[in-house]
C-alpha cells in the first residue's frame, strides 16, 4: 500500500499483518534516519495518515497444490510474514512451505520470535546470515543454489517465492536459474528504495 505521511513523504509499504490477526493495518518500517523515518518517529496515537491501495499480487493460492520455498532477505519478510501469518491463522495444512531467511546478522533478524514459533505443520525456517554472529544453527553467507536446492530438493511442484531489496532479489533470481527454476514459478515483491 501507499502510505502517505505528508508534505509529499509517501512510501509503499507491505502490510505485515494479516486480515485473521487484527482489526488495523501494521506496517514494518526498517527505520533509516530518512525523512520518511523522522516523520513516523514524530507521529503520535490520533495523528492522521492516508493510504492508498493494495497493490500488486503476492499470495498463496488458495488451492495450492505444491510446495513452497520462500527466500526473503532482511525487511523483505513483511509480506511473507503476512501470509505465514495467515496460513497459521487458517490452520491450513495443504503444503509444505520453507522460509530462507538472509540477514546480516542475528540482530537484523525481525519477527524472530515469532518466526521461530509458528504454529504450522511442515513449516521450516532456515536463518541464513552473512555476518554469522553468535547463532551457530544459521548458514553463514548468502542464500544460495545449494541452501536452496538442498531444502527443497524433497518437494514437489514447487513455487519459490522472493522479497527484499533490488540486489537480494536479483541475487535470488540469479541462484534460481542456476537450479533451473522457471520464470513462471517464482513471485517476487522488490523492494525499491533500498540499495
Ligand atoms: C512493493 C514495495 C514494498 C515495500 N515494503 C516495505 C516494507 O514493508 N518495509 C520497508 O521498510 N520498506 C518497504 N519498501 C521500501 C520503502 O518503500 C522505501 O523505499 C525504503 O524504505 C527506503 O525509504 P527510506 O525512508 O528508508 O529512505 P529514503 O531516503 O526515503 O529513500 C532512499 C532512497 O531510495 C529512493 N526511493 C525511495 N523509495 C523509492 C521507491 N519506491 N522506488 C525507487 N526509489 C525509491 C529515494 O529517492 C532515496 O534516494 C517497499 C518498497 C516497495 C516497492
């Protein structure tokens, strides 16, 4: 959605709750210092934004009959963790789903807790982080084809969702081809603004 704070300070933001969980829109915001980020730090409880939208078609289908290989890298997991959200809210069991997650370190990892706890079967989270700083279970570097191939290398008819800055997504893209993933099973959420 476009969310609009004024004085021409408008950003499109991925809602990072779900329709199941709660009765008003969240937003996740990787706070930068910029503009944008003072004016959200200034708002308090009444003040008025607008928002604009949704936009863009980044979900699961509803009759999903494979499994699913999510890669997110840092605030790229807003949306993911929108459907991840949903999909244990709906008690839904219909596939398999992976979530790689790439971060710098154990610290830039949100919704960890959270992540950690979902309750939906078959569900996997594999940290990725570059930095490897004090988590022992997490791959070290960046997501790539072999973490990749190697979580889903039981799964069937599988769709590979991406999200995350421009670089992370051309990344994943790049990996992807190396597996030999086909245009048509992948869905991505780019995330433009980010270097
Ligand atoms: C579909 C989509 C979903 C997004 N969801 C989230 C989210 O859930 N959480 C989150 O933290 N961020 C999200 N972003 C990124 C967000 O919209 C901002 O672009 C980013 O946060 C940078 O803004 P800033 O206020 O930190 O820095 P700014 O200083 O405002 O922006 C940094 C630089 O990027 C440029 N820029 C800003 N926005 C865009 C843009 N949309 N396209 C091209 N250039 C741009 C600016 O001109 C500036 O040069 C999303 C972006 C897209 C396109």
């Amino acid at each position: 959605m476009f969310v609009d704070l004024g004085d021409n300070l408008v950003h499109p933001l991925s809602l990072s709750d779900c329709p199941e969980e709660s009765v008003f829109l969240e937003f996740t915001k990787r706070m930068t210092g910029s503009d944008y980020c003072q004016r959200l730090e200034s708002l308090k409880k009444g003040d008025v934004v607008s928002v604009k939208g949704p936009e863009g078609k980044f979900t699961l289908k509803d009759d999903a009959d494979g499994d699913y290989i999510f890669l997110a890298g840092g605030i790229g997991i807003t949306p993911l963790r929108s459907i991840l959200k949903s999909y244990e809210k709906q008690k839904k069991d219909c596939c398999r789903i992976t979530l790689i997650y790439g971060n710098n370190d154990k610290d830039d990892i949100a919704f960890k807790d959270e992540l950690e706890n979902l309750k939906i079967a078959h569900f996997k989270l594999v940290n990725v982080l570059s930095d490897n700083t004090g988590m022992e279970e997490a791959d070290k570097g960046f997501i790539t084809a072999d973490i990749i191939g190697r979580e889903s290398a039981q799964f069937t008819g599988v769709k590979y969702f991406i999200s995350g800055p421009p670089a992370m997504v051309k990344g994943m893209h790049k990996e992807l081809g190396k597996l030999h993933v086909s245009d048509d099973d992948i869905q991505t959420d780019l995330f433009a603004g980010y270097d």
